[in-house]
C-alpha cells in the first residue's frame, strides 16, 4: 500500500515535471553548452571556442550599453511605479468612495498586451512631424518648449520608455500590496490610536515592517520583469536593436537575427541570466536583514 501511494504520487506531478523538463531543462542545458560553440544556427557544424564568447561579452560596448539602459528603466520602475502601486493601495484599502471601481481600472492596463499598449502609445507620442497628442495639448496649453520627439531624441527615448512600462505595470504591484494591506489585522490600527498614535505612527511601525516582505516580493518581480524588457520596446520605438533604447534581450536578439552568432547569443543569454540570479539573491539577503532589524 506504501508504494501504491508512492507511485500515485508520483503520478500526479508526472504532467508537471514532464513539461518542465521539456521547455525548461533541457533547453536551458542545450542554451548553456551552446554558449561554448560558434554556431550560425542553421547548418550542423559547431566550433568549440570555449570560453571565447565569454571574454567577448566583457569588451562588448553595445551590451553593457543596453544591460545599463534596462537598469535605468528598472530604477524608475523600482522607485516611481512602486511608489505610485504603494500609495493607491494605501488609498484603495481605506473606507473611500468606489474602490471596487478604481481597483478595476488599475488593473486595466497590466492585463493588455504589450504589443497593443506599445501601439497605442506611439500613437500618443509618435515623432511625425512632432505633431503628437502630448505635444498638441502642450502647444495648446502654452507649453510649446517643453514639446519634443518623445522617442527618437536618445535624451529622453529612454525615459520615454520607462514611464510607458511604468504605466503598464503598476497595477501588478498595486494588487499585490492591495493584498498584502489587507492581511494586517485592524485590531493593531484600533490599538495604536488607543495608546495615541497619529496617522504617520501607525503607518510607521505598523504598516511598513509589516508590508516588508511584500515589498521585497515586488521589488524582486519588478527586477526580473523591467530587465527582461524587450516587447513593449519593439512595438513602441520599431525593432531598434541597438542605440539609446536596447536592451540585453534585444542585444541576444540581435545576436541571432544580424549576425547569425547563436553561440555568442547563448553566452550573452547565461550572463543575463546569472546577472538576474545574482541581483534577486543581493535583494533577498538585504531584505532578510531589514526585516531582523
């Protein structure tokens, strides 16, 4: 009866790890041996060349170039976008007038594709002429000098960009602190503003030592999420796969599609990766001691 248990077990995850193994494993071990060869993708010859893609990478200027443009677009997704998800579910969590109604809305645009809001977004912002929605109602408003090319000056494209994906993924956050605001019993609220405790007090020791394991769980999906950007870039700006908005997937891409190098976009992918493996585990321990603090 024990190994009948056993074997039903077994069974039942049967499925999942089958499919793991399938899309998962063996293509990560294919990706990562890959990384050792000079491949062109298409015929069967492989050149072993050991660590030279590797070496590579470290004397690429165009791919440190778009590792540092997705870090400039995580920050403001780390600082702006989570702030912003933060206070409305502060708001939304209070006793307010249609909450149920500004919870929908917010989650509005996280589940819309990114393709469809990079559209919709260069039809707000495109560089035609400079005769954009954004620029007509600045003009229109007596604000001509702050008009520009949203997307094709490298000053502010990638900026641009940001706020975009900004605006795309708050909601995510929002429903997660929205969620995690809601498992704080109220009787520690009520207790507080017995002993006197203002508004800022019981945010104070309360709500934030509380939320801190939450907030790392969004810092750490917004990480992984914000640096493996590349589709919302592609449908906004047009495919630009180098310049003042690339970014790493879009360098592995680049690697395959221009000058046919699998080998070399295997590598870049395994450097990517231990980069993001590397940042969750600094944000993992930095959060452990906040929270023994």
């Amino acid at each position: 009866m024990k190994v009948k248990s056993i074997l039903e077990n077994y069974v039942f995850v049967l499925p999942a790890v089958t499919i793991i193994t399938i899309f998962y494993i063996i293509p990560f071990i294919w990706v990562f041996q890959l990384g050792f060869f000079e491949w062109d993708g298409i015929t069967s010859t492989k050149i072993f060349v050991g660590l030279a893609n590797f070496k590579e990478i470290l004397t690429d200027g165009n791919w440190w170039q778009s590792l540092w443009n997705a870090s400039y677009i995580t920050l403001i997704a780390l600082t702006f976008q989570n702030i912003l998800a933060f206070l409305l579910a502060l708001a939304c969590d209070r006793e307010i007038r249609l909450k149920n109604f500004y919870r929908v809305i917010f989650f509005i645009p996280p589940v819309l594709s990114e393709v469809v809001v990079g559209m919709i977004w260069r039809f707000v912002i495109n560089d035609i002429d400079g005769a954009n929605l954004i620029n007509r109602a600045l003009i229109g408003m007596g604000l001509g000098n702050l008009a520009h090319h949203w997307l094709s000056d490298p000053k502010i494209a990638l900026t641009t960009v940001a706020i975009v994906h900004c605006w795309k993924g708050f909601g995510w956050g929002f429903l997660i602190f929205l969620a995690g605001l809601q498992t704080i019993p109220s009787q520690l609220y009520e207790a507080a503003r017995v002993d006197g405790a203002n508004a800022w007090h019981s945010f104070k020791n309360i709500t934030l030592p509380l939320m801190i394991p939450v907030i790392v769980l969004v810092a750490i999906l917004t990480v992984l999420g914000t640096m493996q950007i590349f589709v919302l870039i592609i449908s906004l700006v047009g495919g630009e796969f180098a310049g003042h908005t690339s970014v790493p997937v879009l360098r592995i891409l680049a690697s395959m599609r221009g000058s046919s190098r699998f080998g070399y976009a295997c590598a870049q992918s395994i450097t990517f990766g231990l980069i993001l493996v590397v940042i969750s585990f600094i944000q993992y321990r930095f959060s452990k001691k906040a929270r023994q603090a």
